[in-house]
C-alpha cells in the first residue's frame, strides 16, 4: 500500500475519533480495570494499559476482516 494513503487513512480514522470521542467516552475506555491512574498533588497520570490492549485487539480484528 502507498505510504500516502495509509497517512490518509490514519488521518481520517483520528479525525472520526475525535468526533466522536464523546460518544466513545461514554464506553469507559480510560477507566476500564487495568488502567493506572495516579492522583497526586500538583499532578494527573493515566496510563491506560487495559484501553490500548482492547483498542489493539479491535484493530486487529477490523484488519483481519478487511484483509480478507
């Protein structure tokens, strides 16, 4: 695949997720068991383990039907 469309694509899919974010928040991604959040003063952390590894299988997912 030319590396131009694939920009475009990824492009396109970080655009559609920005506009959709409000309605993808409302699944919990961020706040499913196995994201840390850390809460200190003066400082917010959240690294979301469980969110990227649900996000990667879809992914892969979609590509392996779409491959086909």
């Amino acid at each position: 695949m030319d590396p131009r469309k694939t920009l475009i694509v990824i492009g396109a899919a970080l655009v559609a997720a920005g506009v959709f974010w409000p309605w993808l928040s409302r699944l919990g991604l961020g706040r499913l068991p196995g994201d840390i959040n850390l809460d200190r003063p003066g400082m917010h952390l959240t690294i979301p383990l469980a969110t990227c590894l649900v996000i990667s299988f879809l992914l892969s997912l979609l590509f392996w039907i779409f491959r086909k």
